[in-house]
C-alpha cells in the first residue's frame, strides 16, 4: 500500500499547488536553499497531523532536534494566516483492501452478507487520495482542519467540513455519481436517468442499472425532506474533534438522516460502507506515515563509551545515531549484509567492515580473578564454567580497517565513513514505507556515490513496497541510475539492479515568482533526459570538460 503522490499548497516556501509522485525512488535536485527540505517538512508534517493530530509542531516525530517546523504560523506560506495549508496524499490499494470498520456491531457479522452489493463496492477501489485542509480560526486562535475530502478511483468520492469554531462537523458531500458506485455505468447515463426519473419516467431495470447500487438505496434509506443528505444537505457528525475523522471505528452520522421506515440492519450496513470508503483510506494514509524514516544531512558519531538506547526513539535516526543502536543489537545475518555493502569489491569497497564484539566482564573483587592471576584454573572449590556462564554478557561496537588491519570504535573513522554507515544501515533495515535521506552523498568518494546507487536500487526490487525519498545534489549517483536504465533496456543489468523510468523519479526543485516550484524530469528507455534541465542545472561538467 505505497503513497504514491504528494502535493502541497501554501505551506512554507510553497504557493501554488506543487505535486510529487513517489516512485520506488524518488531524487529531489536543485540548488541549495530552493526547497527540496520543504517537500520533506511536508511528509514530516502530515506525519504529525494523520498520526498525533497535531496541526501546531514545531518539533517532530522523526525529526529530533534536526527538525524545527516552528508551529502553524511559520510554517504557512509567507506567516499569512489568511491563507489555508493543504496537503492531499494518494494510495496505490491495487493490494490492498480498505479497512472495515464493525466496532459496536461484531455480533451483527450477517450485515456482510445480507447486502453483498453493498459489501462489495470497497473490493472496487483500487486507488484513492485523501486532501486535508488546515486553517488558522480567530475564534478559537489556533488552526484547525477544517476540511477533509477524499477521492477514489481518481474521482471526489465525499468531503467533510467544520465550522471556524470547530463546533459543527458536517458530511457536506458523497457523490453518489463516483464511479465505484456505478459499477459499469458511466456518470454521464447515470446523470441522464436521473434527470428522467425527476422528470416523471419510474423506474425500470435499465434505470435501475445506470444508477447502481448506493444512488438507489440513497433514495431507500435517507430523509429527502429538505434535500438530499449528503448531496443538497449537510448530515451532521458526532465523535470527531475536526473534519478528519475518527480512526479504527465507525462514522457517527446524524440519526435524523435516516427515513423512518429504515432497518436497523440497513443503516449498520450503510454506516460502514461510508465508514469503510472515507475514514479508511486516511487510516491507511496514516499508517503509511508511520512507516516513514528519517535520515537528516548531517549523521553524528556516537560518543566515546556509547551505550544504545532500549526504548525505541525513530527520531534517532534524524542525525543518524539509530543506526549504531541498530547494530549494537542486531544479529549476524544484518551484520553481514552490511558488511557485504560497506566492504564488498563490486559495493561501496570502502575499506572498513563493522564487528559487534561479545565478551564478559570479571569484576576484580571476583573469586575468579585470584585464581586466574595464579595460574589455578581449576579449584576444587569452585566451577569456573559454572561462573563464567553466569556474568551477562556485554556487547562492544567495532570498526575493522581492513588496509591496516587494526579494530576502531566508531569515533576513529574518517568522516566520510561517518556520513555513509547510516546510509547503509537505514537502506537494508527498513522493510517497507519510504526512506527519507537528505544528502547520501555527503563527504563520500565518488565510487561510494555510484555504488550507494546500486544500493537503493536491489533494496527496491528486494522490497516492492519500500520508498526511497532522495534528496541530493550527486551528479554521480543520477548517472549510475541512468546506467541501470540503460542496461535494463538492454537486457544487460545484473541481478536485482534492473530499473525502469517508470521505478524512477527525478524533480528539479528551484524558487519562482510564485514560490517554490517542482520541475519533472522525465528518463527514457535508453536512460536519456527526455526534459531539459531548466537553468542548464548540471551543465558544469560540459563546461568544464569542453570550454
């Protein structure tokens, strides 16, 4: 269930609507200060508002201290108050089903297959997004989300709105012309039945084919006096304090929307249909935020004595010291497939393997330790064995360089090192959700930079659903993806390192007049720019080479 696509208004640098699709991996270029960690904040900002709901951070909960977002007021485009921040998030659901919401209703399990047409409409989704609208309210002098709208199958499916004061939440719209309502109608016969049917013509099995399933029972089931809820009226919501809803129960919808003859097992079943196709797809919005992680610019080295924490704390990975408690407990295996990335000849071969020594302390004041001085190793009076077992065992995290063959605790490599061991270790830990990493390159080597490249690719192709979120400015690490275009093309690339322009990618981040602006850059087959860059971006290399 990867978010395919971010897009962003009025928030920070933003103005104008800026859309990123997220690829397998996704490269962020342009010059410094244009923006590229604004479109990271975003991801970091509706982490917090899907996951905490929290509309006001300035500190996050991946960011640790690297991350400042310095609440609402500054980080809306120009600190205008005026103006609304929208983030939209879309899914890819071809694998994945949305959730069914049956809290208060377990015992009625027969609602699933008492209205199997109803049941079935949420199988048919297959792609959704999910828009939030964030903004400051004078009444209550804080912000507020005061709209939520989601879509699916690339069509506005329903939209909730508050009040300024955020007292009155309302369903202000389900368009029942959606075509996952419709099945194999299209909306344009729909409307065309509709507009008959008001104009008198009843309704027979063609009418009631066009319309589908949900318009008919929309009739059925809602009081029409007044207009028709959802569509010409508002039903009004309990249990939410905003427009986004609840998340893991059913919608509570207002009881006066329902006609008087309706069944007690009609109007479960219509709750959950709703609570499945508009609450659901933010819940899983929200979990795939959860499975963001973080990989700041600049990656500390652990102090001397260094000492890993036991409580999990993802905002560690921001500066990078999750990584060294990352291998302080992981096994062999991990270590391995590290130590394969870090010191192979076709990897980064930099030289370095990393070792998590075992061993156990013997206190001087031991009964052991006079006996090992003196050379009795066996006593009759004691079982050494027996006592060694015993004493817990310690862990000491090592550096081995292997051109001088000498063992380093992590403060003694050399800074490039530093930088690129979280790289690493990020890379093969996380399994799913997206890798954010801002400057994987930094203070490396050029044949690190080509073959971190390799590195972010077989992790794709080992792990569909992962996310690599790049942003960079290494001209070596966009050539080695290319290479690997190129020679997948060619039906040349070696093993899990094939790539496709479709896995791939690329946006020129600069400022404009209207704020920040997000450029495509699109790859072909034979792993050729089809765009140019604007502003000749990379055009150093032809002049220094040519002038």
């Amino acid at each position: 269930m990867p978010i395919t696509a971010l897009t962003i208004e009025n928030f920070k640098g933003i103005r104008e609507p800026v859309r990123v699709e997220l690829k397998p991996i996704t490269l962020l270029f342009g010059p410094n200060s244009a923006g590229k960690s604004t479109i990271i904040h975003a991801l970091h900002y509706a982490r917090e508002i899907f996951e905490r709901r929290n509309l006001n951070p300035d500190r996050t909960l991946l960011g640790g201290d690297s991350i400042d977002l310095g609440g609402f007021e500054t980080l809306v485009h120009g600190h205008d108050l005026a103006l609304p921040v929208t983030l939209r998030l879309d899914l890819d659901l071809s694998g994945e089903d949305l959730p069914r919401y049956l809290e208060g209703y377990e015992d009625y399990g027969f609602l699933q297959w008492q209205e199997p047409d109803l049941w079935s409409i949420p199988s048919e989704v297959h792609s959704a997004w999910v828009k939030i609208t964030m903004r400051w309210s004078g009444l209550i002098e804080r912000p507020l989300l005061t709209a939520y709208e989601v879509g699916v199958n690339g069509e506005t499916l329903a939209i909730i709105e508050t009040t300024e004061d955020g007292k009155q939440i309302n369903l202000t719209r389900i368009e029942p012309f959606n075509p996952v309502f419709l099945g194999k109608s299209s909306p344009e016969g729909a409307k065309g039945r509709l507009k008959k049917l008001f104009q008198g013509e009843g309704l027979d099995g063609e009418a009631i084919e066009a319309f589908g399933e949900i318009f008919l029972r929309l009739f059925e089931l809602l009081n029409t006096e007044g207009g028709m809820p959802g569509i010409t009226k508002n039903i009004a919501l309990a249990g939410q304090d905003s427009a986004m809803p609840a998340w893991g129960v059913p919608l509570k919808l207002d009881h006066s929307m329902w006609n008087k003859d309706v069944t007690f097992e009609d109007e479960r079943s219509f709750i959950q249909l709703l609570s499945s196709l508009i609450t659901g797809p933010g819940e899983l919005v929200r979990d795939g935020l959860s499975r963001l992680c973080y990989l700041g610019p600049l990656r500390e080295v652990p102090k001397r004595g260094h000492r890993p924490i036991t409580s999990p704390d993802a905002s560690r990975w921001a500066n990078g010291l999750a990584a060294y408690d990352t291998l302080f407990f992981s096994d062999e295996t991990f270590i391995d497939r590290v130590n394969d990335w870090l010191a192979g000849e076709e990897r980064l071969d930099s030289g370095y393997r990393v070792k998590v020594k075992k061993y156990r302390e013997l206190d001087e004041e031991h009964p052991l330790m006079p006996a090992l001085l003196q050379g009795r190793i066996l006593d009759e009076d004691m079982d050494i064995r027996e006592q060694l077992l015993a004493m817990p065992i310690l862990r000491r995290l090592l550096i081995h360089d292997e051109a001088r063959n000498i063992e380093l605790v992590p403060q003694d490599i050399g800074v490039g090192i530093s930088q690129v061991l979280p790289v690493v270790v990020a890379s093969l830990h996380q399994k799913t959700g997206m890798l954010v990493v801002e400057q994987p390159e930094l203070h490396t080597h050029p044949a690190i930079q080509v073959a971190l490249g390799d590195l972010f690719i077989e992790q794709t192709r080992l792990r569909p659903d992962l996310t690599f979120i790049l942003e960079t400015h290494s001209e070596h690490l966009m050539l080695r993806f290319l290479r690997r275009i190129r020679e997948t093309g060619e039906q040349e690339a070696p093993g899990n390192l094939s790539l496709s322009p479709a896995e791939l990618s690329i946006y020129f981040v600069e400022q404009g007049e209207n704020g920040i602006t997000c450029t495509p850059i699109r790859v072909d087959e034979d792993g050729d720019f089809v765009d140019r860059w604007p502003k000749g971006f990379f055009a150093e290399r032809a002049k220094e080479l040519f002038s």
